[in-house]
C-alpha cells in the first residue's frame, strides 16, 4: 500500500506529505486526474489522484508553509510578504495542475481569505498571475469536508462522535449522534451527513443526526497571535486555553453537558496537524510516518504527557525535537492549547487521529459525484 499510494473511501491510506519534490510516477492514460488544492491561513496544499476502483491514487502532492494570515489578527489583512510567498506556492500548484493536464479541480481558500478585508482582492491577483480560480468556502463546508474524509475513523461502538478540525485560522466542531444507527452503517452514515443543512444527504442512512456545529475564528496562528506578548509560556498556554473555551459558549454540547448522560460510547476524531504531532510524539517518531499516525487512538492522559513535555521543552526545545521540528514549534503549544480544552470540557480516551482532511474530503466528494469509485458498500468493502 506503502508504494503504489492507494487511497479508499474507507481508509484513506498513504496521503503524501512531500515538500514541493517533483511528481511522482505519472497516471495511466485512462485514468482522469482530479485535484484538491486547500489554501488556508498557514499552508497551501494540494493532491493530485485518479480513481482506481474503490479507492484513489495519489500521483503528484504539494504541501507548503506560507503563512499567509501572518498579523492577519493585528491587522485584519494580508500583508504583502504573505501574498507573495502564497502566489508563489500557487504558481508552483498551477504548473503542475497545467503539465499533468488535471481535468476536474476543487480550489479552496478558507479563514484567512473569509476574514480579510483585502480577501477578494488577494484572489483577484492571485487569478491574473497564476490562472486559478480560487473558492472561498463557508465553515460549514469545510465541517462537511472534515466529516467525510474521517469518517473511515469512526469506531462501530461509538454513539456520540466529535470531529474536529484545528487550522490555522479557525477551529470546526461537529458532534454527531449515531446511537440510533446499527453499528454496521455508522461509517456510511456520517460520511453523508450534510453539515450544511443540519441533515442526511442520504435516505435510508438510520438516524444519524448533527447535534451541532460551529465554528471557532481561532486557529493556531490566530490563537499564537493573540498572545503573543505574553512571555511565559505556562501563562500563556493557560490563557489561550480559557480565551478558546470562551468562543464555545453558544456550541449546544458545551451549554448541556449531560448531553452524554447514558452514552455508552463517546469518540473525538480530530484532524489537524496539531493532533498529528502530538500523535509523533507520542509514539517518539524521529521521521514522521503517516501509516503509524493516522488512524491511532490516544487516551487524554497520554495526550497531557507529551503536552505538558511540549511546554516543559521551551522554543529551542522544541525546534529540536524530531517529532516537531522547526516548522510547528511556534504554533504548536496554540494547537495544543485548543486540543487539551477540549479533552478537559469533553473527557474520552478514544481520541482517533487523522492524518487527512479537506483535501481528501474534496477528493473523494469529486470523485463520487461523478461515479468515479466502485464503492462496496457503505464501509468501503472493509
């Protein structure tokens, strides 16, 4: 699975975390490429793949740091040097997209370009000096993008599911009650959760249904900038905990929580690549290897263990530390803030992590729609 990067709709496996290398092997010549390019407030990525039967291929990836909501939280717009470094990374997406001859396309752009005063028109040069057609979407839809590609994750015995998604700019929360559903659709009945409209997409999915959703205007970037200032770090991690908590006063769990009064089964599935780190730590990866990451369980006391060694570490610690490493050591005590509020609200020891998000969730909606996989039933044939 490991060398041919077969993706399913059931285990989204082998999602390439490249840095800009040259494509791989190109597809076969029958099969039609799609592409899912998601620009957020820290990183523009995309994949590339082509169906192959009830799963996906990837033939090229991108993924970049271009930090373009850098003192978006200060200023309330996109600076010059973020427009440049993220038009840069997008030029590099375009010429693949272009030399591959990519016939169906989903190009997003969320938080940092949905906030920005000078959103519409960053999208605007970013048209005329790449050719892409950028879409801004809505929190809503990210939720739903989230939701689809976890929802491979969700553990049968689960009657209450969280899905969460830390990004740079914001933070989407999805909580999904499926107690009425057999355990044996339960994936098929959040993967058609429409989280949009607060219903199935489906008509013969059980009673599955969407407790809530929001979303929180802070993300690792956002949450980092905000407090900035504050020079010791416990404080600072102890204020970005309780400032988040604050913004989750109108989500309907935080409001009643008895709304876990007789579940037998409560599981978060988070991803994001605050979660993912942690989940390296964890297990003390020297190199990052996404087939041990995605798809682990964590319990909240391991979770505390590699947090409270995070802040223990301090800046250069961190830098260090193989399982961080220099790209996320300044975001990653934000992101982590976020992740231990919501164990401490929300106790569980079945933190499922995911090591995939909006981008296989586009993927797999294009590919769908179109009838391009041969699903096996509504587990994927797993």
């Amino acid at each position: 699975m490991a060398q041919n990067r077969n993706l399913s709709a059931q285990d989204i496996s082998q999602r390439a975390r490249t840095r800009g290398r040259g494509a791989r092997a190109p597809a076969q010549a029958s099969g039609e490429l799609y592409a899912a390019l998601d620009l957020g407030t820290n990183s523009c990525r995309m994949l590339i793949a082509t169906p192959n039967g009830a799963q996906f291929k990837i033939v090229d990836a991108f993924a970049k740091s271009v930090r373009l909501g850098a003192d978006l939280e200060r200023t309330g717009a996109l600076s010059r040097a973020s427009i440049e470094r993220t038009v840069r990374a997008l030029q590099v997406c375009a010429s693949k997209l272009k030399k591959l001859e990519v016939r169906h396309a989903r190009l997003v752009a969320t938080e940092a370009c949905r906030r920005a005063k000078n959103g519409a028109s960053f999208l605007s040069q970013v048209r005329k000096r790449t050719g892409l057609e950028l879409e801004i979407i809505r929190p809503e839809e990210e939720a739903r993008l989230a939701v689809i590609s976890c929802a491979p994750l969700v553990s049968p015995g689960s009657e209450h599911v969280m899905v969460f998604d830390i990004g740079g700019g914001s933070t989407e929360l999805v909580w999904i009650d499926v107690s009425d559903v057999p355990e044996a659709e339960r994936i098929g009945a959040v993967m058609a959760l429409d989280v949009r409209n607060r219903r199935l997409t489906g008509a013969d999915l059980g009673a599955a249904r969407i407790v809530d959703f929001i979303s929180v205007p802070l993300g690792v970037a956002t949450l980092h900038e905000r407090f900035d200032d504050v020079e010791d770090e416990t404080a600072r991690f102890a204020l970005m905990s309780w400032y988040f908590e604050e913004h989750l006063s109108e989500f309907v769990p935080y409001q009643d929580l008895s709304v876990l009064d007789g579940v037998q089964g409560f599981q978060m599935i988070g991803t994001s690549g605050t979660v993912t780190t942690v989940a390296s730590a964890h297990l003390g990866l020297k190199r990052y290897d996404r087939r041990k990451v995605d798809g682990l369980t964590l319990t909240e006391a391991q979770i505390g263990t590699v947090i409270t060694r995070m802040i223990a570490l301090g800046p250069e610690g961190r830098q260090a530390e193989p399982s961080i490493g220099k790209d996320r050591a300044e975001l990653i005590l934000s992101g982590a803030a976020i992740l231990q509020t919501l164990l401490r609200i929300w106790p569980t020891d079945r933190l499922g992590v995911a090591d995939r998000g909006l981008r296989e969730g586009m993927l797999l909606s294009m590919m769908s729609g179109r009838g391009a996989l041969a699903m096996r039933g509504s587990d994927g044939g797993r």
